[in-house]
C-alpha cells in the first residue's frame, strides 16, 4: 500500500514549533505550531521579528553571549531552556534546539530551530519539587522525632538507672535496718536487762561494799553497751558516706603500717607474713579503707590461727579482667562454709569459740569494700586455711 505524506502539513501540524532564521535573528519562516505557542499571525512575525523578541531581558542576555557562541562553536545546540514572551506579554517555559545551515563553503545561511513547550513539564517538576520538599519536611519531621524518641529512651533508661540504684540504696538501708534490730534484740537487750537488774540489787542493798561492787559492774555493762553503739554508730556512717575522698594509695606502704599496728601480735603469735603487691602496686582509694580493710584480715588471720603450727599469712595483689584485687591468705581454723557460709559478713556473727571474737570485724570490712562499689569473697577449708578475694577497684 502507498501512502502518501504532505510534509507541509506535518510541518505545520507538529507537537512542537519550527521556525528558520537567519544569521542575524530574523525569522524567515514558521510553523503554525510557532505562532499558536506565541498568539502572532504570520505577518506579524515573518521578516518582522528576531528570535530575541520573543525572550525576556535575562534570556536576551543569555542567548547572546551563550547560546550564539555555542551554535557558532558547534554548529548545533540542544535543549537549552528560555521563557518565551507571548503577544499579551506573558510567558511560558520552551526548550529550544538549533542547527546551523551552511552552503558548499561554509558559509551560515539560516539557523532551523525547534521550540518546545515545556509548560506541563515545569508543572509536574514544580509539583515533584515541592513533594520533595514535603518529604524532606517529613523526614526532618521523622528525624526529630525519633532523636526525640531516642532522648526519651535515654531518659527512660537513666530513670530505670536511677531507681535501680535507689532500689540498690533500698535494700542496703533495709539490711541496715535489719542489722540495726539485730543488734537491738541480741546486743543491746541483754545488757539493758542486766543493769535493769544491777539497778534494782543497788536499790534492795543497803551494805556499802555490796553497793561499791554492784557500781563497778554498772561500769562494766555500761562499758560493753556503749561499745555496741560505737560500732553500730560507725558501720551506719561508712554506708553514709558516699563522698569518701579517693587519693593515690601505694599498698606497700599500708600494709607497712599495718604490720607495725599488730606488731605485738605478730611477736606474741610467731607468725610469718609476707606480702607481694608486684602486680598492682597502687590504686585510687579512701587510704582510711585500705587500712582498716588490711587491718582486720591481718588480724582474723592472726586471732584464729591453727595451734597446731607456725601462722603463715601472705597478702597480694592480682589484676583481672581490668579489676585490681587484693587476696589475703592464711592456714589458720578455717570456716565451715557449707555450714556458715551464707551469715559469714553478717553483724555480730562468730565461728569460733575465741575471747576476741565480736563478729563486727568482717562485718566492717565487708560494708567498707561495698560502699566503694567493691566484692569480697572467701574461699575455705576446715583447719587448712582461708582465703578472701576483694575486688577494690572495678573496670580500671
């Protein structure tokens, strides 16, 4: 089949514009489609009008010292982008293309060029211009939200801190208080009742030297009562004093002063002690501590040593896993631990049968170690020895 084309008509009937001109700007010719985009009529335009004309003064500009430079460079230009002036003065976006048509030699005849109208086009970018916008709205709105979401986590989680911690604080005042009634019920009940009893022998007594005998037994009491109250006044104040003030502490040096504090003892016992802090030789701690923490095992070790052979205690410092721990060892009684294990720390307990005993001594150190955020454990056997492990320092 034959098909005929009136490529006038194609010309003319053409989505986007054609127009010719020449060297200079003067369009030569048009397409209908030109003057439709422009709302001329063809004498008004054809050898009347430049291409200038119908472009604003920025485009001017433009298609002077640009736009003709790469057409006269290159010989052709492609979508370069101007706002065309229609009759009534308003403007609509086009996109434009350029040839130039030159003769045998060389010479620029004519330019042919194409004009679209991006109108719609510029609509849809202008509207996935501002979806984008919106968007970017959004997401700096998500943004906010989830570092506002994330803040509030934060928040939570150093709430939940904060009440562990004084659910921590809790327990420690509950078992204060339970230590405190303890000592309520057992230490300080019977020598209340005792000088209850004292008081109503010296009032029944009317002989001055039963009188003289019963005062100095008031003395005695009084003497064992206020001790009581002494130490339960100052294990209260190192679970209170949560200010302590850390310093530099090098452990040769208190556990010198340590072996010259129970010097006497050490004579009187025979015992043999020896130290090796080699591992960690200092640490960040209240000194206050250190000493009474080394001064109590130094003297659990040396009051409940075996009678059965020379007293050996060495104390040393180890590191592990970033924690600085202090390890005291002796071969002294030892502690059943299956069968006191779980009241060892506790406020006025004794397991062994000695004149010396109080049951306050590790009671103390044990509340002293915790109150820096410390451990103790202990590992024992029956008339073979003991060993406590502190973690002093946790996380260095």
């Amino acid at each position: 089949m034959n098909h005929t084309i009136d490529y006038k008509e194609l010309y003319n009937t053409s989505p986007c514009g054609y127009f010719c001109s020449l060297p200079d700007g003067t369009i030569i010719d048009s397409n209908k489609r030109f003057l439709e985009f422009t709302n001329y009529e063809r004498e008004e335009v054809i050898e009347k009008k430049k291409v200038t004309d119908f472009l604003s003064a920025g485009g001017k500009i433009y298609f002077e010292t640009v736009y003709s430079q790469i057409l006269k460079l290159g010989g052709a230009v492609e979508e370069i982008n101007f706002d065309f002036v229609k009759k009534d003065g308003t403007k609509f976006p086009v996109l434009i293309n350029s040839v130039e048509i030159k003769d045998t030699e060389g010479r620029h005849l004519f330019t042919q060029s194409t004009v679209f109208n991006i109108s719609q086009r510029k609509e849809y970018e202008l509207e996935l211009l501002i979806a984008k916008r919106k968007a970017d709205d959004l997401s700096d709105e998500l943004i906010q939200v989830n570092k506002e979401l994330r803040s509030s986590s934060e928040l939570i989680l150093q709430q939940k801190l904060q009440l562990e911690e004084f659910n921590h604080h809790l327990k420690n005042k509950n078992k204060q208080l339970s230590n405190f009634a303890h000592i309520a019920s057992h230490n300080l009940r019977a020598p209340v009742t005792n000088l209850n009893s004292l008081l109503d022998f010296y009032n029944e007594s009317t002989d001055i030297e039963d009188r003289a005998m019963l005062f100095a037994k008031f003395e005695k009491v009084i003497g064992h009562l206020t001790e009581t109250l002494n130490e339960l006044i100052e294990s209260v104040k190192i679970q209170e004093n949560v200010n302590i003030t850390h310093e530099p502490v090098i452990f040769d040096i208190v556990f010198d002063k340590t072996i010259e504090t129970l010097e006497g003892q050490i004579l009187e016992s025979k015992a043999v002690v020896t130290s090796n802090f080699s591992e960690a030789t200092n640490i960040e701690y209240p000194k206050i501590y250190l000493e009474s923490i080394m001064l109590n095992l130094l003297s659990n070790s040396i009051r409940y040593r075996s009678p059965d052979r020379i007293p050996k205690i060495h104390f040393c410092t180890e590191i592990n896993n970033n924690e600085i721990t202090l390890i005291a060892t002796d071969n002294g009684l030892g502690i059943d631990l299956k069968k006191h294990g779980h009241r060892l720390f506790g406020l006025s307990n004794t397991f062994h049968r000695h004149p010396d005993s109080k049951g306050v001594g590790l009671f103390m150190t044990k509340t002293q170690i915790e109150a820096i955020g410390g451990s103790i454990g202990v590992e024992s056997e029956v008339d073979k020895g003991t060993t406590f492990k502190i973690i002093l320092k946790k996380n260095i």
